[in-house]
C-alpha cells in the first residue's frame, strides 16, 4: 500500500522527508513477556502524579484519565505496507491522550516539573532522552509556560483554561514537542515511538487500517468511532465546542489494546525524527540527522483521509497547533 499523505490537510506545509538519519535500536533483542496481565481489563493507573485526580475520563466519566494498557510486543508492517516490517517490545501505552486537567498539574509544579537530562528516555533506544541542549526550548517559568498555552493564531480552538472549569476531560492541545516530550517524562512515561504508536493503532499484526477495524479490509470510519473534520459541526471552521472529551467513542473506537481515541481527537507527537522508514528493525528510531518530529493519528479538525493508518505527518518540534497533542507511553 502506498503511503498517503496529509500534508495538504493543514495551512502550513511541510519539508521534504529527512533523507540522512541514524537508526537507533537495531541491534535490541526483543524480549517478549509472557504474563499479559499486567495492563488488561480496565487499565492500570501509572502516572506518577495522577494522586487525587478524579475518574471522570472515558465514555461513561467514570475511569481514571491516567489509566495504561499493556501493548502485547510483536511484528507488523509500519502504514500497512510490507517493505516497512518493525519489531516492538511489550509496553505500556496510556489509555487516552493526555487531558487537560492531567496537564493543570505540570504547569502547577513548573518550573520544577521541567526533566532533567536524560528523563523521559526509552529503555531500548540509547540516548533518547531529555537533551540538556533543549532546555531554552521550555519557558524558564510558570508565567510564560501560561502565555503560551494559547494558540498564537487560533483565537477559537485552545483547550487551555487558566482555571479549571468544563474543559479538564479534553485533550491538552497547543503543545510543542518539547513540552510533550517534558510532560511525559515528569509524569514518569516518555514519549512513544512512531512504532509503537503504529503498532497500536494498527492492532500489531492485525493490520487494521483504522484502529477499530475487524479486518484488513474493513476500512468503516464514522462519527461513532473517532472525532475529526470538527466533529460534523455546521460552524463556519471549527470552534473548541467540536472538541470531545477523550474517550468519547470508546468503545466503538477503541484499539486492539484498549486504546481510545489512536485516530482522531489529536495528532500525536512521537519521539521520532520524521524521515523515510528505517529497514526491518527491532524497538528502533530515528534519533538524530532529522529537523521535523513525526506525529500520527489524524485530529479532531482532519479530513477523513488523516486517520487512516498509512498517513504520517510531521512537524517542527517548536509547533503549537490546535490539533496537536500527546500520548504517553510506559514501561510493562
């Protein structure tokens, strides 16, 4: 299958693919676990600063927002297409993307939630950790952290409020890389790689198309099953009322491995250089030699054509758009 692209799906346009990279993770054994149950059934709560939250996340409001499922490791084809074969270990990879009211308590303990260097890294790819030439990446305080919580030009679509109000169960948006990639490590996950998100949302070897399909050749997309194109709303161009609290269609629209809202809601960052695949390869990414980070999933403002499991995008780290946001993932 060729892959699709959703360049023409956003204002901005995107470069070229990084044609020089370095692949890390290729010499990885892979070590599958063969206990399953350790992120079955209704989830885990893994995020180290979920203490106090209350459940009002998923379709009934009544689970832990910061609930993780374990992604049973395997084989499968990156966008479905054969030439592109990845391994991944087992991990944890949280529920729903991260909310808002899961974000309030970053921004209340920044500065101190900033990593430190080498947080947030993947136990299987060497040196992907926090770079502690990126710190003039974050705001050096909590007043500018909040300043930038607002989209600069999308005066309609921010989920940020500076109080906590109707907005907690939505997915945090306008979210840089470097601030996902920080929350991530802070709430003591990381961020995934475009793999492992690949392997989610296509059900491993299942090679869903979408991430609730039944076959490979079921590619049914509804409203019951994602939030995009802002939600079927009649408003001239999308408005954060489009935006759905996360989980809203589950379980319609949840993946193999229970997690919801792996297309539509929000593009995800991934801890990945974008850049073309690299070969057949074990718990692997592209670390270095790129300027773009790769994100998947499609979000709540894409065209149907986003969400498909063959499209990939890619943005500067910097970018803070109101489709964008994050997903964490664990260890097992």
């Amino acid at each position: 299958m060729r892959e699709r692209s959703a360049r023409w799906l956003w204002a901005a346009l995107c470069l070229p693919g990084v044609g020089c990279t370095t692949v890390v993770g290729l010499d990885k054994p892979y070590h599958p676990i063969e206990d399953q149950g350790g992120g079955g059934g209704g989830g885990v709560e893994t995020g180290r600063r979920c203490a106090g939250l209350p459940a009002t996340c998923g379709p009934k409001e009544d689970e832990s927002c910061c609930a993780s499922e374990l992604v049973v490791g395997g084989t499968f084809n990156r966008s479905n297409d054969p030439a592109f074969s990845a391994t991944v270990s087992d991990f944890q990879l949280d529920r729903f993307e991260v909310t808002l009211g899961r974000f309030r308590a970053f921004v209340d303990a920044y500065p101190g939630s900033r990593p430190a260097p080498g947080a947030g890294e993947h136990p299987l790819v060497a040196g992907s950790g926090w770079d502690a030439e990126w710190e003039d990446r974050l705001p050096p305080d909590r007043a500018e952290l909040l300043k930038g919580l607002f989209c600069d030009s999308e005066e309609t679509a921010w989920a940020w409020t500076d109080e906590p109000g109707a907005n907690e169960r939505l997915p945090m948006n306008c979210v840089s890389w470097y601030m996902a990639f920080a929350f991530c490590a802070w709430d003591g996950g990381r961020l995934p790689t475009e793999a492992e998100l690949g392997y989610a949302a296509a059900g491993g070897a299942e090679q869903r198309p979408y991430p609730w399909s039944t076959s490979t050749d079921d590619e049914t997309l509804d409203r019951d099953h994602a939030v995009y194109a802002c939600n079927g709303s009649d408003a001239a161009g999308c408005v954060i009322e489009d935006l759905l609290p996360v989980g809203s269609k589950s379980p319609q629209g949840d993946g193999l491995f229970k997690q919801a809202d792996l297309a539509g809601g929000m593009w995800e960052w991934t801890l990945d250089y974008h850049g073309d695949y690299p070969p057949e390869c074990v718990d692997c990414a592209v670390t270095t030699g790129g300027t773009e980070r790769a994100m998947r999933g499609g979000g709540w403002r894409s065209a149907a054509e986003a969400l498909h499991l063959a499209t990939r995008d890619h943005r500067t780290p910097t970018t803070r758009a109101a489709g964008i946001g994050a997903r964490c993932a664990r260890e097992p």
